[in-house]
C-alpha cells in the first residue's frame, strides 16, 4: 500500500509523479514527456524527430563522437552511460565485434534502445537500469566511456557526481567522449533570438549551467581526487560551436 507521505505528494497534483518509481526527481519532473511516458518515447525515438531537436545536427555528432570512440580505441569494456534516441546505438554494435554496456536508469528506455537492435546485436547489449550518479560498476572497469546529451540535462550536482562515477569507473589509458553543447552560445543566432533561447531554456532547465561549465577543469578536478591524471585530446565543433564533441584520455600512470 502506498506510504500516506507517498498518496499525498501525488495528490498535491502533477502528473511527472506517476513516473517516480525510484529515478531521480529532476529526470522525472522536468522530462518526463521525453524519456519515460510511452508515447513520448515512441514519438522521440525517430531519426528525424530527433535530428530536428538537434537542428539538423544529429548525423554529424553521432558519426564524430563514433569515430572518436571506435578510432584505435583502447583494448577493453565500453559503456554507454546512459541511452540516446536514434541510431547511435545501433551504429556503434555495428561497428564493434564486441559487448556494449549500457545503463540507464529508465527500463522503458534499455528497452526502446535494445528493440531497435537486430539479434545477433541484442546478444552483445549489456543493459542494466541503474543511476548514472551511483554506478554500480567496479573501479576501471572500462576503456571507453560515451556520454551523448546527458549532461546538459542534469544539475549541477547530479552532474558533478555523474562524471566523478563515470571517471571512476574508466581505466588509465581508457578514452572518454563526451557530446555535448558548446561553451555558452552567446554570438550564436539561437541564443541572440530571444524566442529560441526562451524555449530551449524552458525545455531544458539546466542547459543554462551548463553553458557555463568549464567541462576540462571540472574532469580535472575529479580525476585529480581519485588520484587520476586526465587530459584533453580532441575538440569537435559543429554548426558554430553549437555543439561539440570532446574527447579526453586517462593518462597510464607510472
Ligand atoms: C542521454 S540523455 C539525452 C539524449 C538525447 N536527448 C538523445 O536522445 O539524443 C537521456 C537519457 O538519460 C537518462 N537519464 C537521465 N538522467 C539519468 C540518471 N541520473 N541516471 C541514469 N540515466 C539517466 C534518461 O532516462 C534518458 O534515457
């Protein structure tokens, strides 16, 4: 039966309740029409839905941020840190002869990502629902590690934490690819355009800390606390620093 605290929370009104079942209160709250109502995730999840939402961008990020994982990659465990609509993960089994870790911590997403798999894929998809600011992975156990779109979408705490754990759980000489928006757009037509900007920061309540997120300092900071040494290696930028993909490296240490 549902705890009188539970009944009364819900009974204060807004439907994002219903989806709480132990996710964290920010996914819930502010995506949940996105990422965990049915009909949400039937709508997101087709390539030209969410090549929209990403201004037309979607190939060239995902094909990037592909090529910098699958290029000389590391030898060892890759994980996914968390699912993304479209062909990203369907593109990169095919192009690896080996398992893929993905976790989110949303079982309606594991399983919109594993139905777009065909078997012989399915097979090398290793899903598991946890959060990404507590994995429940061991220490390096990874070489590579991609985060697409995530960070944005959490706050400022939730993404310290998330990318502490996902530093955590990558092995030195591991490689780590993070796709992302750009440093805050502020020459950019999107932002200068008050209505874009309005929406975008109504959609998306913490893209606004975000941009103003040094990303390369804040990774060095939690490497450096776990006795880690991580460094920059590439920067990609599209449709004018819009987005960017960065990839860094943990160094082997002596
Ligand atoms: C990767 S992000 C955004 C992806 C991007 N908009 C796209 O689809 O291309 C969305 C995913 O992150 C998941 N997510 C958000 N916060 C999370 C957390 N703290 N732990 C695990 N998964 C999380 C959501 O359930 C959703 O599946």
């Amino acid at each position: 039966m549902p705890s009188k605290q539970y009944k009364n929370s819900e009974s204060r009104g807004g439907i994002w309740r219903r989806f709480l079942d132990g996710k964290p209160e920010y996914l819930v709250r502010h995506y949940w029409w996105a990422y965990l109502w049915p009909w949400g995730v039937w709508f997101f999840d087709h390539q030209p839905i969410i090549n929209a939402i990403l201004f037309g961008q979607y190939r060239k990020l995902s094909q990037r941020a592909l090529r910098d994982c699958i290029k000389n990659r590391p030898p060892g465990r890759f994980l996914q840190l968390t699912c993304a609509y479209g062909s990203l993960t369907p593109t990169l089994l095919e192009a690896m002869d080996d398992e893929l870790y993905l976790m989110d911590v949303a079982d309606i997403q594991l399983t919109a990502t594993r139905n777009k798999l065909v078997d012989t894929e399915k097979e090398r998809l290793l899903c598991a629902r946890m959060n990404a600011e507590f994995l429940a992975y061991g220490d390096d156990l990874f070489a590579t590690v991609l985060i697409f779109f995530l960070l944005h979408e959490l706050p400022p705490d939730a993404r310290e934490r998330s990318l502490s754990e996902a530093i955590r759980v990558l092995r030195p000489g591991g490689r780590f690819v993070i796709t992302e928006y750009g440093a805050c757009p502020k020459k950019h037509l999107l932002w200068r355009l008050w209505p874009t900007r309005t929406v975008l920061q109504r959609l998306e309540p913490f893209l606004d800390s975000f941009w103003h997120v040094d990303l390369a300092a804040m990774l060095d900071e939690h490497a450096r606390r776990q006795g880690k040494v991580i460094r920059q290696v590439d920067e990609f930028h599209c449709f004018s620093g819009f987005y960017r993909v960065c990839t860094f490296e943990l160094l082997e240490q002596s």
